[in-house]
C-alpha cells in the first residue's frame, strides 16, 4: 500500500467523472470543505489520524477500508439514486458526528463492517439501506435518528446508547451489555418490512 500525501489525495478528488481509489494509505491529513459531485469508489485503503469537515458527497462506496482514530465532522450525503456502501471497513476509536445521509433511491448497504471503540453521535439516517453482518463493540450512540430498512444479522456488544430513535426492521442481532438511556425503537411507513 502506497502512502500519499495530502496534495496528491486532493487532486485524486478534483476528477469530475467517477473518482476510483485504491491501495493507498492517507495519514494525519485534514480534509475541510470539500464538496464532491462525482461518484466516488475507495478500495483497499488506510486512514490514519484523518478529519473529514464539512464535506459533502454525492455517491461513494468504501471496500476493504481500514479507519484508525478518524474523524468525520459535519458530511453530508444526498442523492436520489444509490448513496453509500461500506464494505468489509473497520473503524476502530473514530468518533463520526453530525453525519447527515438522505436519499429515496436504490438501497445502499453497510455489510460486514466492524466499528469498534467509536463515537456515533448526531446522526441522521433517512434512508433506503440494509445495515447487516457488522460489528458494533465499545461504541457509544448519542443523539441519533436512523431510519433505515433493516438492521439484521449484527453483533452489538458493550455499548452505551442514548437519546436514539430507530425506525427499522430489527433481527437476528446478538446483543450483550448495553446501557441504554432515552431510546425509541419503531416501526413507520417510511420502512420496508420483510
């Protein structure tokens, strides 16, 4: 794996058609206001000591990325056809706040994915996307709506969750030691049940 330097990822940004990444390594980068219109497909990478600020995409899809005490600030995905994929990624001690994603169009996913350590907090999921097969373990969740289709097949340990509203279908998840404060878990017209 290649590692490159801040100047080198942001030209690797500026491509106005689809933006492929792959096999690199970013570390200690700061990445602000960042707009990007392009779909964007990352593979195969590794970030460390990464801040993402007030960015905003259109389409990505992370595969077979690694995570390691990132932060993502402020992101903004919105689009009315496909809008994220993470797949086989790890996040370990990140801490995610303020991450906006909405979109109606074609379902999306978070598959195989393990968040370990890692602070989700003011989250906001409108969205059509299947969160299956991840691991959630030391996290703690606050101040988040996700409304998303379903929530099946995760493992969810050792977590500290408060003020939470889900709108999900919800099975098939293990789950051992949570604390849980202030937490609504329900079913609206907006999910698609099985």
């Amino acid at each position: 794996m290649k590692e490159i330097k801040e100047e080198e990822f942001y030209k690797m940004l500026e491509n106005e058609n689809e933006i492929i990444i792959s096999d690199i390594c970013l570390k200690n980068i700061f990445i602000k206001n960042k707009r990007i219109c392009s779909s964007v497909s990352i593979n195969n990478c590794s970030f460390e000591h990464i801040v993402f600020e007030n960015c905003s995409f259109a389409q990505f899809k992370f595969e077979n990325c690694s995570f390691s005490h990132c932060e993502f600030l402020g992101i903004q995905i919105k689009d009315n056809e496909h809008v994220f994929d993470l797949t086989n990624c790890t996040f370990s001690s990140c801490f995610i706040y303020d991450l906006k994603i909405e979109a109606i169009g074609e379902e999306s996913d978070i598959v195989r994915t393990s968040f370990y350590e890692t602070r989700l907090s003011n989250m906001e999921f409108y969205v059509n996307v299947c969160i299956g097969q991840c691991n959630f373990v030391k996290c703690t969740l606050e101040n988040n709506d996700i409304r998303v289709n379903e929530i099946d097949d995760n493992i969810l340990e050792k977590l500290e969750i408060r003020n939470l509203k889900i709108r999900a279908g919800f099975s098939n998840n293990e789950i051992k030691n949570i604390k849980m404060q202030n937490c609504r878990f329900y079913m609206d017209e907006f999910c698609n049940w099985r």
